[in-house]
C-alpha cells in the first residue's frame, strides 16, 4: 500500500470491532479506518468511517475494498471468515488477515475441531458427534450429567448447553436434532464430558507454523454475579489473566497451539489469523481445550487492545507476510479490565432503542468506552443489540483496574440496562488471598 494513503478495513460491528478499529486509526501512518458496518463507536472515533455492508456481503465487501482503495483488511466476526471473505480478498489480490474458510472450520465446525483434536491428540473432553436423536439420547445415557451438549454449526453463543442434568441434555439433543431453534447448525451434535475448572482465553496471531501469543486473558460467560444464570457471549473480560502462570503458558504453547498449528499445515490448511483457543485448566494446571475460535474473542479483545503498547497494524501486516514475531507485541504492565453494559432482555430477545445517557461524560485517559450494539438516532446514541457497551478501565492491579472501570460505568445509563458488579473477581482472589 502507498505510504501516502493508510486504508484499513475492519470488518464487524462488536465492541472488539470497535477496539480494533481504535487501535488500527493509532498505528503509523494510519489515515483512516473503514467499518463494515461498524456501529455508533466507530462513527464518532476520530479517523474511522462506517460503511454500511454487512458482513457477510462478501462481493460488496470486496467491491467496496477495491473502489476505496483499503490497503489492509482485519476480520473481526466468525460469519466473515465461515463464508469466506478470506479466499476472496486474497484471489483479487487485496491484503487481509484472518484465516480461509477451510482454515476457519476450527471454528464454524464443531465436530471438525473435535475431529482434528482427536487427530493430533491434543488434549479436549471426550465426545461424540451424532445426527440422529436415538444414538445420542443412548449416549447420554451412558456418560450421565453433568454433560455438554453442542451444535455443530455456528450458533452465535447459543449451541451450547452444559447440562447439569440428563433431561436438560435429551432435551437440548431433542431440540438441536429435531431441526428446533437452531435450524441447520444444530443438525449435527457434538456431546462432551463435563471439564471442571477455571476457564481462560488463549490468543495467538498465527501464521501457519509461526505465532506469537497476545496477553492472556479471561472472560465471564454467564449473566449474573457470580458466574450463574445462562450462557452470554460474555459480560466482561480482564488481562492479564493471572490464572495463566508461566508453566501454564509454557504448557499450552507447546500441547495446544503448537500441535494445532502444525496439523494444520499437515492437513493443507495453513491457519494464519487470531487462534483462540478457549481452555479449561485444572487443579493441576492441565489445560484442555473448550473450543477454537478462528478471531478474537468479544470481549476479550477490548482490554487486550487496552493493554497493547505497539503497533497493531505492524504486527498483523508481519503475520500476513509469513512472521508475526518480525513485530512482535509490547504490553503495558497495567491490568485492563472491561465491563460489558446489555440491554433489557439479553441474553434473551432483547429491547432496542433505548437512548443512552453520559456518553459525553469525561472519562479521561485510564478508561475507555467501547460500542457494540449501538446505533445513531439522529444525534443520539441508542440501544441495537444485547451488548451495547463494554466499559474499560486500566489500573496497577486488578482491583485499581477494577475500580476504574466501574467509575466509568456509573457514568452511563440507559432504562433496561444490566451489567454484573463483580467482573475480576477471580483475579483479585488470586492477587489478595484472604489471609
Ligand atoms: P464453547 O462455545 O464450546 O466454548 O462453550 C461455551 C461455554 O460452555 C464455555 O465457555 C464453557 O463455559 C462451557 N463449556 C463448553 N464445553 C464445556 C465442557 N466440556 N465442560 C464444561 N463447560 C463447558
Ligand atoms: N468471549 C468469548 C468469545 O468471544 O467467544
């Protein structure tokens, strides 16, 4: 691309979106950022202009990218990737980071990613995958609950049941196979043996058997504090993620993503883009892997782009040209913690349109408001999807970070809004043990 004129593209509409389309408008020699098609934070950040494609219009996207003339291109949702806008951008010759579709079945397919887990022996709960109800309903039976249900496709947060019971899991088999809620990505079961432990998210930006890991990180799926009620796609995130030591990392640099990344080149289908491997990790610090997925995590994403103290555009721009440790990330010391805000109804159907008050508010330079499902209405901010905000604070330690965070929060109000309080607590257990 000519040095006279930066075009980035960010495809997506998420709060990790947002961040990258943030941290993309601050590399060097930047001068502007397209969002397809973005939402009401990456409107209003300096540098960064919506589009409005969706983001699995792959030949608009590709039209678009060519008539504007975008240099480099980051793909943040899994629907971009699953139906290819990859293989696409690279056959008109365009520059673009994430991995093909074939590459991304690690994630758009469950029973793929077990398979291959299986393949390489690369450490996962033992499963099997069915298409019809008897077989699966037998081996239920067979495995007892506390048992993981999932659908093979993908399912945006919502094919995936932890049973704590044998009704719950014949009920979710019933339902995914029975062509219920979740259509064709439920018409293949993955069912798994219950992992405890604590979770965390592992991210590499990978290209083909050269990788270099982002800071850790670690998520809250569930609604409520405490980390009960349903599934989301997550209430809030922080890095570090203390949980991870450096045995630990050491560990799944060489058990999980090595082998991963080397399988896939075995196996004709290079992964270059971000690996997320969602892990779960044992008493014992053996990590096992929940999931892939072939982007960045959301939330995740947020307080690790908070946290990153180099240059975003020059660390995917080396991964693309075959090395990302040609430019490998600098973190700062500080702990970045992110609280995401949702609206009325999530993770349910969810009310929108809400206006959104004390998004002008001063937030200054140690905490950060990312948009995700907002949109303009005239000149005000409103509600558009189940999470809106994802409200990020930096500080020396958890707590501080923490802290921070959540005086920004009490800053913003719209009617309807839900958010947990305790996002961190892990992290904070784990750096004040009660004496
Ligand atoms: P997945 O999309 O496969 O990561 O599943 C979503 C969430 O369900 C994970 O983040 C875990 O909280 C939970 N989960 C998935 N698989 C298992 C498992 N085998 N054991 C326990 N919890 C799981
Ligand atoms: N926060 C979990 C995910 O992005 O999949």
């Amino acid at each position: 691309m000519t040095q006279a004129q930066r075009k980035i593209l960010v495809i997506g509409s998420g709060g990790r979106e947002h961040a990258l389309a943030w941290k993309l408008a601050a590399s060097a020699g930047v001068t502007e950022v397209l969002v397809a098609p973005g939402n009401a934070g990456t409107a209003r950040e300096p540098k960064c202009r919506n589009v409005a494609i969706a983001v699995e219009d792959v030949p608009a996207l590709l039209a678009m990218a060519q008539a504007e003339g975008v240099g480099f291109t980051v793909v943040g949702p899994e629907a971009a990737l699953a139906v290819g806008v990859v293989d696409a951008f690279r056959g008109a010759g365009l520059r673009i980071f994430g991995p093909t579709q074939a590459a991304a079945q690690l994630e758009s397919s469950k029973a793929f990613s077990k398979d291959f887990l299986a393949r390489h022996k690369i450490p996962t709960a033992q499963y099997g995958v069915f298409t019809e109800i008897a077989p699966a309903l037998a081996d239920i039976a067979r495995r007892g609950a506390p048992i993981v249900v999932k659908a093979d496709g993908l399912a945006a947060g919502k094919g995936v049941v932890v049973a704590t019971t044998v009704d719950e899991a014949n009920a979710a088999v019933r339902d995914m196979l029975g062509g219920g809620s979740l259509g064709a990505a439920g018409a293949r079961v993955v069912i798994e043996d219950f992992l405890d432990g604590e979770e965390a998210s592992y991210i590499v930006v990978a290209s083909g058997l050269n990788y270099v890991a982002l800071a850790t990180a670690q998520d809250h799926k569930r609604i409520f504090d405490g980390d009960r009620g349903p599934n989301t796609g997550g209430m809030g995130a922080y890095s570090p993620a203390p949980v991870v030591t450096p045995e630990i990392d050491a560990r799944v640099r060489r058990e999980v993503i090595e082998p991963t990344l080397q399988g896939m080149v075995d196996e004709g289908r290079p992964f270059t883009g971000f690996l997320y491997a969602g892990l779960m990790l044992d008493r014992a610090g053996t990590p096992k892997v929940l999931e892939f997925n072939a982007r960045l995590g959301d939330p995740e994403t947020q307080p690790i782009l908070m946290r990153l103290d180099s240059d975003l555009l020059a660390l995917l721009e080396a991964a693309v040209d075959g090395d990302p440790n040609a430019s490998a990330p600098r973190w700062k010391p500080e702990v970045a913690l992110g609280v995401v805000l949702a609206a009325a109804g999530y993770p349910g159907e969810v009310r929108r349109g809400d206006a959104i008050d004390g998004l002008d508010a001063d937030f200054g330079t140690r905490a950060k408001v990312f948009h995700a499902g907002t949109a303009l209405r005239d000149d005000a901010v409103i509600t558009s999807g189940g999470r809106v905000l994802c409200v990020c604070g930096l500080g020396a330690d958890t707590r501080s970070a923490q802290a921070a965070a959540y005086a920004a929060v009490s800053k913003i109000s719209w009617s309807g809004l839900q958010l947990r309080r305790d996002i961190g607590y892990r992290a904070i257990a784990r750096e004040e043990p009660a004496a």
